[in-house]
C-alpha cells in the first residue's frame, strides 16, 4: 500500500459521503475525549487524519482563540473540509502524510489523532514526527476503534479493502514508549448515546449486522494519552 493508493481509496470515501458518517457514528465520542483535553485559550492543535474536518472545527471550538489544523492524505476530503467551513472559528486544512509532516518542530500543544493512526504505513516514522513536531510538555491523544481486543473489528481490513495496523492496548502503549513519550496512559470510551434503535439500523462494510454494532459499540473506543517530555 502506497500513499497514492491510500489518498485514492479515501478521495472516494470523501465522494461516498463517509466523512459525514464518520462524524454520526464517532461524534460523541470525539466530544468525551476532546472534553477531556484541558484546551486553554490560543492553544495550537494538529488533527491528524482529519477528513472532512469535523473534529478539526470541534477543537478549534474548545477554547477561545485555540487554532486547529487539519492534515490528510486525501485531497479529496481536504476539500471538503475546505467546503464546509465556517470562517468563525480558527481551523485550517492541509493535504499530508503521518510519516512526513510539513511543518516546524515545536508548534503545537496538542496533536489528536481519531480513527486514524493505524492507517499509518509505518508506526515508527509516524510517531518521531508526531513527537518533533509538539512542543515540550505537549499532548498526543489517539482514539481508536480499530484495535485487537475489539474482537468484531479484525474483519475491517478486508472489508475495506485498507490494510490496518492491529495492535493489542499493551503494544500501542510500548509504541508509545519506544517513541520517548512519557506519561502513557489508556481507558476505554463508550458511547453515551448507546446502540440506538435495532430498527433504523442500517448495515455498512465494518457494521455488517446489528450483532457486529453491538460488540463493537460494547468493546468501545481505545483512548491513548500520552506526553512529550519536557
């Protein structure tokens, strides 16, 4: 898998509409865990693997003066994002790559990365970058649905037709730690709006049935925490 495989594979996610349901189906948590940040006024933020933009307006939104910067590897969702902007609020989008940042080390004082980070084609890379670019004292915040005690996710892969990073919690801790982050830490969100009705479900490639949705939904998202040293 390339990077130019990968942009292509989402620009046509970005056509089908699935940064929208992205937003449906993870919005929740995103709010739990972006409440969760301590964001202080004029805070920069990076969201990596942005998409649409929904979450890049939601931590732009999380203090006054906070500004957030979206990246992607699709052009396609970038400008989306672009699309459905609002100039109120201080977020901004850009095409780019986890394993190849185009931007100054030091700046930011979060870097959150939801849904996305097992895309990566190469952990190691993604995460020294992640690192460079943070200030010190900095915070990284991953979520992820995609993990290998969510036992109904293993399937993704194949469904989607992208290969994932599957890693156990312990492993995406040690990642972490081989990377010089300090202060890792995990927990398990949920969503707090529950399943939902049975019958306004609708199946899709990683939802295939309502049996799926419920483990998935029951394992809940894999919040990882951790800090670049001062």
């Amino acid at each position: 898998m390339s990077h130019t495989i990968l942009a292509a594979t989402f620009d046509r996610w970005a056509a089908n509409g699935r940064g929208a349901e992205m937003e449906t189906e993870h919005g929740d948590v995103a709010r739990q865990v972006i409440a969760g940040m301590k964001i202080r006024a004029g805070d920069q933020i990076l969201d990596l693997g942005c998409g649409n933009g929904w979450a890049t307006r939601l931590l732009a939104k999380a203090a006054a003066g906070a500004q957030a910067l979206g990246i992607d590897i699709s052009p396609a969702m970038i400008a989306e994002a672009e699309r459905l902007h609002s100039n109120t609020i201080r977020a901004r989008y850009a095409v780019g790559a986890f394993e190849k940042l185009e931007l100054p080390d030091a700046r930011f004082q979060h870097v959150v990365s939801l849904e996305a980070l097992y895309y990566t084609l190469d952990i190691h890379a993604a995460l020294a970058e992640i690192r460079r670019v943070m200030k010190p004292g900095g915070t990284l915040d991953l979520v992820l649905e995609y993990y290998a005690e969510n036992d109904a996710t293993a399937l993704w892969p194949e469904r989607t037709g992208v290969p994932m990073l599957r890693l156990t919690e312990s492993a995406w801790r040690e990642e972490l730690e081989r990377a010089c982050f300090v202060e890792v830490a995990s927990k398990r969100v949920i969503d707090s709006r529950g399943l939902g009705d049975p019958a306004r479900f609708r199946p899709s490639a990683c939802y295939p049935d309502w049996r799926t949705w419920n483990d998935i939904h029951s394992a809940g998202f894999l919040w990882l925490h951790a800090v670049k040293p001062r």
